[in-house]
C-alpha cells in the first residue's frame, strides 16, 4: 500500500498532524496500536481536558535546548487551537492561571481531532502495531503503483507493509505504560541515528526518604499554598543552563511522600539525589507576633501563630517535631531562624512515582538534530518527530497539549 505520509501513534499530536497533512492533499495513513484513537485526551485534565493555556512561551517548557520549541508555538498559538474548538461549537472555560478546559468532556476533543481527520480522508487505523519502519528499496517497488519510485520508507506493521514518502513519530514517551506507552518512539529515532536525551518521568508525585516518611505520612491529605522550588544537584543545575523556576500551586501530603499541582511542576526539574524546597506560607511573616513581644514567647505561642495560617494538623505536627528544641531562648534571633525554616522546608526525595504515575516523560529525541519550523530530521530526510517524543516538555497546565497541537501543524505543513 502506498501513501504519502505514514502518522505513527493517534494521540493528540499523530491525529492533528494527520489532518493537517490531508487538508494540503496528502494522502495519509494514522496507525495506532491501541483499540482506539486519543486515549491521554479522554483522561486528561479530569475527563476535562486543559486542552491549552492561554499564556503559552517558550519558557514554560524544559528542553536542552530551549530556543527550540519557539517556532513551532509562534505559528501555531493557543488561538489558533481554541479557533478550531470555537468551530467545533465546544464550550469552554478558564480555570486558572490561562488553563483551558472543556465545560463537558475531553471526548468532545477526540471527537473534533476525528471529524477533522474524517474530513481531511486521514485512513486511519487502531489495532496496528508498527513493528519498524526501513528505508525503501527498488524491489520495494510494485509495478503501476502510483507515486512508487518517491517511496522513501516501509513502515512494518502487525497489518503488512505501507510504503510512504514520509514518516511522523508521534508515537508519546513513557509514561502510562498503562495507556499505550512503549519507547516505541525513543528506538526508531535511534536506528535512524538520533540521540535521546534521557527520558525520565516528569509531573510526578515525589517519594519520602524513610525518615521523613515517619515524620509525616499520616498526614495524607493534607493540602495548603506554597511556593515549591527544584534544587537540583550541581552536575543537573548546570545541565538545565539556568535557574529552575518556582511555582505557587497547592502541595498535597500522600501516604507516600508529595503531590500536587506545585509539586508535579518541580518534579520534572528534580534529578535524583536533589533536594526540593517548599515555602510553606508564602507572603507571611508568621511569628512577628511574637517577636513584637517579651513575654509569651513560647511553643504555644507559635502554635497559635502557626494554625492561622497552615492546616492544624501541619502546623501541630511541625510544632510537635521541634518540641525538645528551644530555639537560642526564644531571642529574636532564634524566632528568625524558626520563620526562615517555615518558608524552606526541604525534603531529598529517595525518588518519584515513575514512568507509572507520570504525566509526561522529561527528554526524547535530541532537538538539536531537528528542524525547528518543521519537525524534520536533520539526518534523514522525510523522517519527522512530533508531540512528547521530543525533547520538549511542558509545565503543568495545558501546555503539554499545546506543544503536541503546535509541533504537528509544523509537520503536517511539511511531510
Ligand atoms: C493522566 C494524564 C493527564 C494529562 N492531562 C493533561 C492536560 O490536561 N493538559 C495537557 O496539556 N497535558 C496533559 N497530559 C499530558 C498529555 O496527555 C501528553 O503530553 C500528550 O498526550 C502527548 O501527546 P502525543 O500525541 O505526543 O503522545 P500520546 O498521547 O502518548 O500518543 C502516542 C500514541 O502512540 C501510540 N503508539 C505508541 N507506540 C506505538 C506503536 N509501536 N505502534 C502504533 N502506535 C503506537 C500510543 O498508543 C499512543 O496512542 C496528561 C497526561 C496524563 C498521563
């Protein structure tokens, strides 16, 4: 069988490539292996799908190399996506910090991203595992076959053999093994002689070291506002070239360590053997009132101080780990130092909840061998790779689907 273009994996990325690359007349082939078409969409953003985030920049994204992602999202902007939901007649809302998501249900989503490939005669099929996909070879060739001699691939699936003239790998990272998930991706790119940054999980629950699991597992549940920050170890902070940025999001206590929206985001920037820090009550100065008195200048004191401000059980549990401490005689200097531990509580995590739990997978093909207006391999040509197999990585909050959405208008534009 022979098509134009071959879309590996229909998740958000496969599918908004597919139909791009039929609206310009090319006849396209999207293969999934699983029984059906979308499925990180329909579980996405609570069965809502933040199908974008209205403040979307280059920054908002990890990358070795964080100029990349900077074309691709300046052609293809969260307007552009919410034009085709407004067209779709998909009702939407804001719910915070420029995240967008459906009123209804993320199956609205798929069920566009499907009527856009219908219309496009996008020849799509699930149930097919690609097994590899080779360079074409004259005896590839059949005889009278349209287009034959400018095959350039044969794409090997459980269903026989497609040759094409272009290939797109949107075939996801490795995360959710559960939902499809298989380095698929990650092995082609190799073969083809691209460097992966290594894939690790990213917006995932942090796991207590054994020491601090004692200390506060038995508060799960346990949620309040804090300004979290990655310190990543030396060797990492000089990888990332920069600062890692802080997040004010809520922190939620697990019977295993720390979720949470703050916590997902430093999450993807924590290596293993980093610290993260957490700002417990961001903006307030807790014990000036006991600092603008001599006298009741005590554990009690803070407290009362304490649980205005956190969840009583946090604040009791933090009183009650420092009980035996008596800091420098309640001088003002040993109250400072008090406030300044409240606003840098840090933990070394002994590790994540893995590639299980993870939304995303942090690395992917090395950007630095693609063609950022396009998507194109720079060693191959007619070989492109879209959406989380890259390397590129978005923060919590829409824009992981906004860089899927964004780098395949770039290669539907192209393949
Ligand atoms: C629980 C959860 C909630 C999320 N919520 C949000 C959110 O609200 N907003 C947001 O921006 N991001 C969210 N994300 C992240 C977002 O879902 C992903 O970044 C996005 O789906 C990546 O799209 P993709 O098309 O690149 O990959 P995927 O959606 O992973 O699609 C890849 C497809 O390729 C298929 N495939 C793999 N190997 C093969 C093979 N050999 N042959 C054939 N097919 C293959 C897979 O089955 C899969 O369908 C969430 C992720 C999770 C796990």
């Amino acid at each position: 069988m022979q098509y134009d273009v071959v879309v590996l994996g229909a998740g958000a990325a496969g599918m908004m490539c597919a139909f791009e690359a039929g609206k310009r007349g090319r006849r396209v082939l999207l293969l999934e292996h699983g029984e059906r078409v979308g499925r990180k969409i329909l579980i996405s953003g609570g069965g809502r799908c933040n199908f974008t985030n209205v403040r979307t920049k280059a920054e908002n994204f990890l990358s070795e190399n964080p100029h990349f992602a900077k074309s691709a999202l300046a052609r293809f902007t969260p307007r552009d996506f919410i034009a085709l939901v407004e067209k779709h007649r998909i009702k939407y809302h804001e719910k915070t910090l420029g995240q967008l998501f459906c009123d209804d249900s993320a199956k609205q989503i798929v069920a566009m991203l499907e009527r856009e490939c219908a219309e496009a005669s996008v020849d799509t099929r699930c149930g097919v595992t690609v097994r590899s996909v080779r360079r074409a070879q004259a005896s590839d060739a059949s005889p009278g076959a349209p287009d034959a001699s400018q095959a350039r691939f044969v794409v090997e699936t459980s269903a026989g053999n497609f040759a094409c003239a272009s290939v797109v790998v949107a075939a996801g990272g490795l995360s959710i093994p559960a939902m499809g998930a298989t380095g698929f991706g990650y092995d082609l790119a190799r073969e083809f002689g691209h460097t992966i940054v290594e894939p690790r999980a990213g917006l995932v629950p942090l796991v207590f070291s054994v020491a601090d699991r004692e200390h506060w597992c038995d508060l799960a549940g346990v949620a309040f506002e804090v300004v979290a920050r990655a310190q990543a170890t030396v060797e990492a902070a000089a990888k990332a070239r920069g600062k890692a940025p802080v997040f004010r999001e809520a922190l939620l206590v697990t019977h295993r360590g720390v979720s949470g929206p703050a916590v997902l985001q430093v999450s993807s920037y924590w290596r293993p053997g980093g610290e993260v820090s957490f700002d417990m009550v961001p903006g307030v100065e807790v014990f000036q009132p006991l600092l603008a008195r001599a006298s009741g200048r005590d554990w009690s004191s803070a407290y009362a101080a304490l649980r205005t401000v956190l969840p009583t059980r946090m604040a009791e549990r933090w009183v009650r780990l420092r009980a035996n401490e008596n800091p420098g005689d309640w001088t003002n200097a040993g109250i400072a130092r008090l406030e300044s531990e409240l606003h840098a509580w840090t933990l070394r995590p002994d590790g994540s909840e893995g590639f299980a739990k993870a939304e995303v997978t942090v690395g992917g093909v090395d950007t630095r061998e693609l063609d950022a207006r396009t998507m194109e391999s720079q060693r191959v040509a007619g070989l492109y790779f879209i959406g989380e197999v890259v390397d590129v990585t978005g923060w919590l909050g829409g824009y992981n689907f906004q860089w899927a959405w964004a780098s395949a208008a770039a290669a539907g534009a192209a393949a």
